[in-house]
C-alpha cells in the first residue's frame, strides 16, 4: 500500500527533502532540537492546519506556531469548549520555534 504520508507510530507527516535548497544540517547538541523539517497536520475540535515541527520519541515535540486552514470557531460554537481546550496541548509544544510560521532560516536556528 503507498501513502502520501510517512508513518511514525500513530503520526502521520510529511518531510523537506534533505536536497531541497531550504535544508540544513541542525546541531549535534542534544540541548537543542534538530531543525523543524516535518509538516505535522493538526486538527482541534473542528478546526484543521499544519506546522513544521521536529518530533520523535526521544527528544519529543518541537514546533512552530500553527498554519490554521479554517477560522476560529465562535464563542457561539457548540464546538467552541472543545476547541480552547485542545488549543491549550496544541500551543505547549510551540517552545523553541516559538513566533514561527515558517521554516526558520539556517541563520535563525542557529543564533
């Protein structure tokens, strides 16, 4: 069976390809994160996007802030309890990329 999505345990995601012209080699100091070169999807409630991140299972979860693909539901919402409180597990992980959409630059990471 082929998938778009490369398997991880239960997370699906895709990756930057290490010949793309963004890439970059991260730091070999286990104090920091490898570069955010996963696109985790991310659903809330009813609310879907993506962000990049750096995730395995021994340095855990390191991601930008969230790419939303739909509005924040309204404070009218049946769906609106659920959604502030899956937003709050959502944005701990947002800890060292923390302010980045994107896929920060290699001089950003580094500094």
């Amino acid at each position: 069976k082929t998938s778009l999505f490369t398997e991880e345990g239960n997370m699906y995601y895709w990756s930057l390809s290490n010949e793309s012209p963004d890439w970059y080699e991260g730091s070999d100091d286990m104090r920091f994160p490898r570069p955010p070169f996963m696109i985790k999807f991310v659903k809330v409630g009813s609310r879907f996007g993506w962000r990049w991140c750096w995730c395995d299972r021994r340095t855990g979860d390191y991601s930008c802030e969230v790419n939303w693909l739909d509005s924040e539901p309204g404070k009218e919402s049946s769906d609106y309890e659920n959604y502030i409180s899956g937003i709050q597990g959502i944005e701990n992980v947002i800890n060292f990329y923390k302010g980045h959409q994107q896929l920060p630059t290699e001089e950003e990471y580094r500094r």
